[in-house]
C-alpha cells in the first residue's frame, strides 16, 4: 500500500470516528445517559463500520438493509444478529448461534485492581460453558481467512522470517509483519533493551488449528493471524492464566509486575499496524498478538492498514 493509501485510510478513520460520535449524541440526545456503552443499534452501526474499515480487501460494502446493518463479504451479506454475524439464510436460527467477541480494547495498559474474584466474563460457570458449546458457532471469521476446515486454512500459509524465526502465517498478513519487523529493529537500533529482548526470544509459535483454550472459539493462531512471542526464559514471571491457574487459584490478582510483558515500544507497533497485544486482557495472554484491526478501530485507536 502507497503512502497515499495509507492517508487515505487515516482521513477515512478520523471521519469514521468524528461520523460514530455524532451518530451516538444524536441517538442519545434526548436519553438519560446511563452507560458508557451504546445501545444495541448503534453497537451494530459501529461493528459492521469497523469491519469494512478494518478489511477493506474483503469487506466491499456495508449498509442498512432489511432491518439490520450488514457488510458484503465475498459476494455474501452478513447481518449483525446482535453480535451474531450470520449471512441471510442463517438467520432465522439466530438463537442457535453464540455471539462473536468484539471486546473494548485500551490503548494504555489498564490500571491494576485487586479483586476478590475474577470479573463474571471470566468465571468459570458450567451452566454458561454448557450453554455456549450447544450453540453453533458463526462462519464469519472463517470465510474473512477463507480457512473453513484445517486443510485450507493450511493452504493459506506462508513461510516467512519474523525477528530471525521461522515462522508460518497467513499470506494476507506478511506484509504487515514485515513492516511490523522492520520498525521493532529501527527501535532496537536506539533501545538496547528491545535488542536484548530480540536476541532472548524462543521460537515463536504462529500457526495452529485449534480452539481457544477452555472454550469452543476458533483460535486466531487457526487463521495463522496470531503469534506468541515468548523468551527462552522467563523466570518466575506468568505469561498465561489458564497456566498460571494450575497453581494459582487466585490467577486474575497477578500484578503486573510479575508478569512477563513484552517491550512497550514492541507492543505500540504491533498495535499500530492492527494487532492486539493479550496482556490487556482479563484472562492475560502476555506472549500472544492476533491481527484485530476492528477491535483497535472500535475502540477509537487509529490503525495504518497495510492489507
């Protein structure tokens, strides 16, 4: 992509932004403010924007049609189904379908609170766990990476070089990791730390088909959009929770500082160019990053989009 491109992206984005905020004071306007969230019509204006931003490539349209806000896929309309994201035929079964996660993403690591127990999202409850694995999981993600089954989700892959590694990824995004690798090694050239980090640095682990640990959601290390970043040695350090709840009950009170955290400046490039970083999650994944464009968009983060 040009760098006329890439400005082109940005003005969008900002107009995209300015365009949301008037949506939400208009449709708020004469509504007593009881959340920061919106409301379920205008989250679907927002979801359905950020995608057609966030995959411009993929995503050709988005509009208000028949009653919801959809995007044109692949010659396919997909409808928001609150959250659901399904094409037009599935969407009678709505109730058989669980919701895609489109979770609010910080720009700044989030002040550390000590909680008696883990936020309810991260509970484990076996009713919800039950509930979640009978219901169907939408197709959406899986024609964005046209990877609907292990063997073409295999197809799509390249091998490429990320940080002196080996490593498997979607072809969409090597770009993208190239121009992510060559501004972790400008920084590096100035931050000995980020240096040393380079050098310190396991294999990484990028592509593999399975679901998320605990649940029945296609991993994004599935599409080959994720990667681990992780040192051979970390020391006492945590890095996952679902690890450091083997041994720790009380894994959602780790402080920050006992965790192992990549460079702030690694995180804030890869962040830029459209991925997400799990330390900032509640369930911290702190090695882990997963291309999500739309979730920083969403979120009001600008993204310079390179796909």
């Amino acid at each position: 992509m040009s760098y006329g491109n890439i400005i082109l992206v940005l003005i969008t984005w900002i107009g995209f932004v300015c365009g949301c905020r008037q949506v939400i004071e208009n449709k708020t306007a004469n509504i007593e403010q009881q959340s920061d969230e919106p409301s379920e019509t205008t989250r679907a204006e927002l979801v359905m924007q950020a995608l057609h931003l966030g995959y411009p490539q993929e995503i050709t349209a988005v509009e208000f049609r028949n009653g919801d806000w959809a995007v044109l896929m692949h010659d396919i309309w997909y409808y928001y189904c609150n959250g659901r994201l399904l094409s037009e035929d599935m969407r009678e079964e709505i109730a058989n379908y669980r919701a895609q996660i489109f979770y609010r993403y910080t720009e700044e690591l989030p002040p550390f609170v000590k909680r008696p127990v883990p936020e309810p999202r991260t509970r484990n409850n076996n009713n919800n766990a039950q509930q979640r694995v009978s219901l169907k999981r939408s197709p959406f993600m899986d024609d964005l990476w046209q990877s609907r089954d292990r063997n073409e989700a295999y197809d799509n892959l390249r091998s490429v070089r990320f940080l002196g590694r080996s490593i498997r990824v979607h072809y969409k995004i090597v770009n993208i990791l190239a121009v992510v690798e060559e501004r972790i090694l400008e920084a590096a050239e100035e931050d000995h730390s980020i240096k040393t980090w380079i050098n310190s640095l396991a294999p990484p682990e990028s592509w593999s088909w399975r679901n998320i640990a605990a649940t029945e959601s296609r991993s994004f290390h599935s599409y080959g959009v994720a990667i681990d970043l992780r040192p051979r040695s970390i020391g006492r350090l945590q890095t996952y929770w679902l690890w450091t709840s083997q041994h720790r009950s009380d894994w959602f009170n780790v402080p920050y500082e006992e965790r192992y955290h990549p460079p702030e400046t690694v995180i804030k490039i890869f962040e830029t160019y459209g991925f997400t970083w799990g330390g900032k999650w509640q369930r911290f994944d702190t090695m882990h990053f997963e291309y999500r464009p739309e979730v920083l968009i969403l979120s009001g983060m600008p993204v310079i989009n390179l796909m």
